[in-house]
C-alpha cells in the first residue's frame, strides 16, 4: 500500500464525515417540511399513517432474510451472489409483501376501529412492488464498497419526490391522503434512481445453495429485523389500539421530534461502520481504536442536540410547530432521553454485525422490546401517551449493562477506557445545559422568540466554547486525533456534486 492510498480507516472517516453531512442537510429540509405538514394537517392524519405503516413494517419483518447484510459481511461474493440477494430479498419479497397487505387490510382497520384503514394500506402496498424491483446495488453494493456518496444520492432522491410531492397536496387536501402520495412517490423514484446510481443490473438467479450461504449469516437477522421491527412499532400499535389516531398522532410528533437527533447519529454510525467493522474483524486493536473514536464521536454529536431539544421543546412546539400539539412536549421530553440511550447502545450493532456476532444483534433489541412490552399496557393505560414513552425509556435503559459487557469482550477495552471515552462529551453537554437553564430561569421562562433564540444561541455557544477548551487547553487525545483527521474534509465539501458513474465496476467484471 502507499502513502496515497487510503487506510480502510481513512474511508470510514472520510465515508461518514460526507454521510453526515449530507444526511443532516437532508434532515435539515426534512424537519422544515414537518413543520409545514404539522400546521396543515390534524393529529389524526399522522395517526392513520402511523398505524399503517406500523402495520406494513410488521410484515417486513416477518420477510426480512437478511440477504444483503450477508453480501456485505461476505468478503468473497460475486454477481451470482448478489443476483441471488436481488431474486429472494427483493424481487419475490416485495411481492409476498403486496399481496399479504392487500388481504390483511381490512382485519387491521377492523382491529383499530379505523375503517379509513382499508383503504390507505391497500394504496401503499403498491410501494411494495416498486421496492421488489429497486435495484441491489444502490441497497448492498454501495455500502460494501463505502460509497456513501452516493448511497446518500440514492436516499436523497426518494426524499425530494415525497416533499415535491406531499406538501402542495398536503395544502390542497388537508388530509393523510398526501402522506400517502408522498409515500408512493418515494418509492417510485428511488426504484429508478438506484439504476442510476449504480451500474449492477440484476438478473433472476434462484440458485438454492448461493441463497442457504447468504442466509447462514443473514439468517440470524430474520429473527434481529423481528425484533428491531417489533421494538419500533409496539409502542404505536398498543397506543393506536387503546387511545385511537389522534392521541397516536401526539406520540407520532414526540417521536418525530424527541428522536430525530438520536435516529440520524444512530443511521449514519451503523450505515458506515458495519462493512468497516467487517474488514477490521481479525485486528482487535485496531477494532477497539476505531469503537473508541466512533463512540467519542456519536456522543460529542448526539448528547449536545438531544439535551438542547429536551431543554427548548416547549418553545420549538408552542412557536414553531402549533400550540394545538402542546400534548407532544412531555412526550419529547421521555423519547430524547430513550433515544439518547439508544444511541449508545446502538454503537454496538454495527460492531456485533460487523465481526460475526449477530446474535448480540438480536439481543440488543430483544431484551429491550421485552420490557417494553410488558411494562406499556399498564403505563398507557394509567398516564396515556406520555405513559407510552416511559415504557420505551425504561426498555432502553434494560440493555445498557449488557452493552457494556458485550462491548468490553469484543474490543477488549477496560471499564476505564469506556468512561474516559464518554465523559469530556458528557461534562461538555452538561455545562451547556446549565447555560441553557441559567437563560430561562433569567426570563422566567416565557414563551418568546426572544427567549428562544437566546436560548439557542447560549447553548450552542457554550458547547463550542467546552469543546475547544478539551480540544486546545486540555489536548484531549480523542479530539486531537477527530480534528486533524477531519481538517481535510472541510475543505472538500464545497466540491460535493452529483457522482458520475463507471461503465464497468469489480461486480460487473466478476
């Protein structure tokens, strides 16, 4: 290898740094075009979606074979391979999947007491058929080949067509019927898209022994999407069917809110360090070094805007959104801790995946939907909504002590090594919450656009100030080696442009 080559770390840093970005420019336009659909449509409307998609998620799971983490993980696959992947994974899935929700639509309106039900699944199951045919190498081949670029071009595209599409309905409508379009459009364009954004063109291959090798990795992830999918959509589909659609929308908005922060460091972390973690398995050092900086890293990001969120989100619901999703505070409040936490547990999943350990993976969402499930029908049942949040926070905090037992056994770092790595972003985040409180407290805590942007602006001030102090006074080794890494990515960003695309690539040759 020479000197201008670049290490397989080079390329996670470099492939998540323009990830992140990217991605949070997206969740930027995202949120904005939340705000726009929150003051145009009712709770209710989220609500119905909320259930349908729920319910589509369900069947997911049941289908998920987990063909394309076995390409990934694989180091030896060929065209065959991911032929195969594309023929079950995709092609034949999304076909059971629209057939399954044509027939299981009425039974699930029936269940929920919502008989506009029948017709908004039967609608979004066409979305299955345009899944089933998207092409694998803009899902697999991408990541394996750290192409983050362009995966996130590939993601991109669908999110445009949704808000192209969602918002001018959403004003003509008024109803969850644009969610729904929005929904389509996204499909469609991101099946043709992903042609474009990668030269692989599937063909069907139902070669039985390629498949039972795919799936003697990915197999195990049948019973990790369950769970993870299962974990994702208790909380809806028990508060959907105790309390309704509209007390569901409220929770629908917290989610949306309490958890953007945590879910998009917790997207882009497993995203980019599942294939590193792959190519790194049989170097424990440099897998612990990679674990140490990757969670310094989620935590100097995702602690600061979550905390920040949990102090200002009466000012962002009442001034921002619409003081009629007042109900929605406290639940923001509960879901920015539980996805605090799940964002430090989620620093494993890509670390058990990635070394050969899906059954960790399995139980990093098993444990905690168990709890959940037993603890949120009397908590709903007592405090409604909010009572929905305090069981997924309290089954976030069940898998933190096996996190760190798993994490310590795979990298072979010490209880000491884990608190020195996650306490300058933890002392940080609590200076500035401090700063935040001594500014609401000094305004009596009105609800103002003054206060908040004081608010704001201390904050994130205040975290900066933290952060260059551990930085340039204390030398903290972690943000030393972070920012002399990064410094030549920020140079680059202002050339990001839309990638050209090969006519031949190692697949193809293959």
């Amino acid at each position: 290898m020479t000197d201008s080559t670049p290490t397989v770390s080079q390329q996670a840093l470099s492939g998540s740094f323009y990830y992140a970005v990217l991605r949070w420019l997206n969740r930027i336009a995202s949120v904005l075009s939340s705000v726009i659909l929150a003051r145009l449509l009712a709770p209710e409307d989220f609500g119905l979606v909320a259930l349908a998609t729920t319910t589509i998620a369900l069947l997911q799971s049941f289908t998920e074979l987990g063909f394309g983490a076995g390409v990934i993980q694989l180091s030896d696959c060929d065209r065959h391979d991911y032929d195969v992947a594309w023929t079950y994974g995709h092609l034949l899935r999304g076909f059971i999947l629209f057939i399954a929700m044509i027939l299981a639509a009425p039974w699930v309106a029936q269940f929920y007491r919502e008989p506009q039900l029948t017709a908004i699944i039967r609608a979004l199951a066409f979305g299955q058929l345009f899944l089933g045919t998207t092409n694998v190498g803009a899902y697999a081949l991408l990541v394996k080949e750290l192409d983050f670029r362009k995966d996130f071009y590939f993601s991109l595209s669908g999110k445009l067509a949704y808000l192209i599409v969602v918002i001018p309905l959403a004003f003509l409508w008024r109803n969850a019927w644009a969610l729904v379009a929005g929904a389509l459009a996204e499909r469609v364009v991101r099946m043709v898209f992903s042609y474009y954004v990668h030269p692989f063109r599937p063909r069907l291959n139902f070669d039985p022994q390629r498949a039972r090798r795919l799936l003697a990795f990915g197999g195990w992830l049948l019973g990790v999407q369950f769970a993870k999918t299962a974990r994702g959509i208790v909380d809806r589909a028990t508060l959907g069917r105790l309390l309704g659609a509209s007390e569901l929308g409220y929770y629908q908005a917290g989610a949306r809110f309490g958890g953007e922060v945590p879910s998009e460091v917790k997207t882009v972390v497993s995203k980019v360090m599942f294939p590193v973690y792959s190519l790194m398995q049989h170097d424990r050092q440099r897998l612990a070094n990679s674990f140490r900086q990757v969670l310094s890293l989620v935590l100097f990001l995702s602690l600061p805007a979550s905390i920040g969120l949990l102090l200002t989100a009466d000012y962002f619901v009442m001034l921002v959104l619409d003081p009629k999703w007042q109900p929605a505070i406290p639940i923001i409040h509960i879901l920015v801790l539980a996805g605090c936490l799940q964002v430090v547990t989620g620093t494993g999943v890509p670390l058990y995946r990635g070394t050969g350990n899906p059954k960790l993976e399995l139980i990093v969402h098993l444990l905690p939907l168990i709890v959940t499930t037993v603890l949120i029908i009397p908590l709903t049942t007592r405090f409604g909504p909010t009572g929905t949040a305090y069981a997924v926070l309290l089954g976030n905090c069940s898998f933190l002590p096996l996190w760190w037992g798993f994490t310590r056994r795979i990298t072979g770092l010490s209880s000491q090594n884990l608190i020195s790595t996650m306490l300058p972003p933890a002392i940080a985040t609590l200076l500035m919450a401090g700063a935040v409180l001594a500014v609401r407290r000094a305004t009596s805590g009105v609800i103002s656009w003054a206060a908040f942007t004081i608010s704001v602006l201390v904050g994130v001030g205040s975290y900066a100030i933290c952060v260059w102090f551990a930085w340039r006074v204390l030398r903290l080794d972690s943000l030393n080696r972070l920012f002399d890494q990064l410094q030549p990515y920020w140079r680059r960003l202002i050339r990001l442009r839309l990638p050209r695309i090969s006519r031949e690539t190692n697949v193809e040759r293959s």
